[in-house]
C-alpha cells in the first residue's frame, strides 16, 4: 500500500469515529460532556497545528546566528575575484552598495 | 574559523514575540476547548470564554480573511509585474 493510501485510511477511520462521536451515529449514550468535547475537534487540530508551525518558525528566527567572520572573507574573496577579472577585460555589472551579510547554517551554540 | 554572532535584536525579538503569541493561544484555545465542558457551568471562569459555537466560527473567519489577504497581495504583485503583450 502506498503511502497516499495509509494516509487516506487512517485520515478515513479518524474521520468517521469523530462522525460517529459528534453525530451520535450508533447511539452510544455518551456523556454530553464528551460529545462537547468532539465535535471542534477538527479544528481544533488545525489551529494547534496553526500554533505549533508559526512558533517553531519564531524560534527559529530568533535563534539563528550570523557568522561575522565568514561574511567578511566572503566579501574580500568576492573583491579579489573582481579585480582579478577586471585586469583580465571582463566588464563587471554594479555591485549594490550594502551586500547584505551571509548566515551560518549553524542554529544552536 | 567561523565566530557565531547571535541573531539581530529585530529578529529575536519577533521570533520570541511569535512564540509567545503561539503559546498563549494554544494555552487560550485548549482550555475553551478541551477544559471547559468538564467544568461546572456556573464557575467563574466560563465568563472569560464566548459561547463553544465560537471556537469553530472565528478561526473559520480567521482562514477566510487570511486567504483574502493572501489573494490580494497575489493579485497586486501579478498586477504591478505585468508588461504590455508579453509576462515573462
């Protein structure tokens, strides 16, 4: 079975015993108390799921490092590279004048 | 060698403001959710929460204002990028 199809199916049982709980389907007498607590349950796990990315998101924002000292050599490289093919005839476009600086892949310290 | 230098103040500052904000709706939205029904109904802390229909209707609301803000701004990007006879 393929991935899509496990997916489906377990999406499907999910799905109708959320039906069978917040419809009353097979007239299981549940307590009102569980029968409120179903029937949101659907979104419910989209908004915590909506949470759970856009925090993860945040922290990875605040925790990602620049790496000075990388930055610096790559710019003089880029400037030797430059001058280099300058002496050589190549015509170079405009640089922009504030290269923004380069981040580390490294995350945490 | 390379030297980590911590994120800039704007970038943590929204990335710890987006957590924050994350944190304190999940903890909002669980307990309106899963805690309330098993709560009295004539406890106190029911008069900080809407009626149960609400916690479907308004991130409902939410998605579809998202998606119209998102439809716009497509929209006015396509519309400013767009040349005369030919879109590259």
């Amino acid at each position: 079975m393929t991935k899509l199809l496990e997916w489906l199916l377990g999406a499907s049982l999910i799905g109708m015993a959320w039906g069978l709980v917040t419809f009353d389907l097979l007239d299981l007498q549940l307590p009102p108390q569980y029968r409120e607590l179903a029937w949101p349950m659907p979104v419910y796990l989209l908004v915590v799921f909506g949470c759970y990315s856009l925090a993860t998101v945040g922290y990875r924002v605040a925790t990602f490092n620049d790496c000075e000292d990388a930055a610096k050599e790559l710019q003089a490289q880029i400037k030797e590279a430059k001058e280099d093919l300058k002496k050589k005839g190549l015509k170079m476009p405009p640089s922009p004048v504030n290269r923004p600086l380069p981040v580390c892949r490294t995350r945490r310290k | 060698s390379e030297i980590d230098v911590e994120a800039t103040g704007a970038d943590q500052a929204v990335g710890f403001g987006l957590v924050g904000f994350s944190l304190s709706l999940f903890t909002y939205y669980t307990i309106w959710v899963i805690v309330l029904p098993f709560v009295d109904s004539d406890h106190v802390i029911h008069s900080y929460f809407l009626p149960r229909e609400y916690s479907v209707i308004l991130p409902g609301v939410a998605a579809l204002i998202l998606l119209l803000f998102v439809g716009t701004f497509i929209g006015v990007v396509t519309w400013k990028n767009r040349k005369p006879k030919k879109v590259d």
